[in-house]
C-alpha cells in the first residue's frame, strides 16, 4: 500500500503502525509531532495507529 511521509509517497506492507512507519524512516520521537490525515496523533497512540492505503502522514521536527 501507499502512504505519504511529508508529501512523499512511500511504499510500505498492509499491517503497518505509525510507529513502523518512522521507525522504518529513522524519526523518533524526540521533538516530533506527527499527524495523520490532519490528526495530531500523540506519542503513546503511535503503535495503536494503523495506516490505511492513502494516508497522509505529516511530521514536524522541532530541534533546540
């Protein structure tokens, strides 16, 4: 299935959490707010969080 990380499609398998995901891309959770579909979803949410075919997946890193 296809999903989109800032924009850019990725491909990733059918069973796939939000935490997969950014792991699969090497983003952690310091300093990151992440939204799919334009929910804030929040860091104890993200290996409950399920991608569906299509999802847009927006990550902001903030660094100090």
């Amino acid at each position: 299935m296809k999903v989109f990380l800032n924009h850019q499609e990725i491909c990733v398998g059918s069973r796939v959490t939000l935490r997969d995901l950014l792991a699969g891309q090497s983003l952690t959770a310091d300093g990151s707010t992440v939204a799919v579909n334009n929910r804030v979803i929040t860091k104890e949410e993200w290996r409950e969080t399920f991608l569906s075919n299509g999802d847009k997946v927006t990550v902001i890193k903030t660094t100090y």
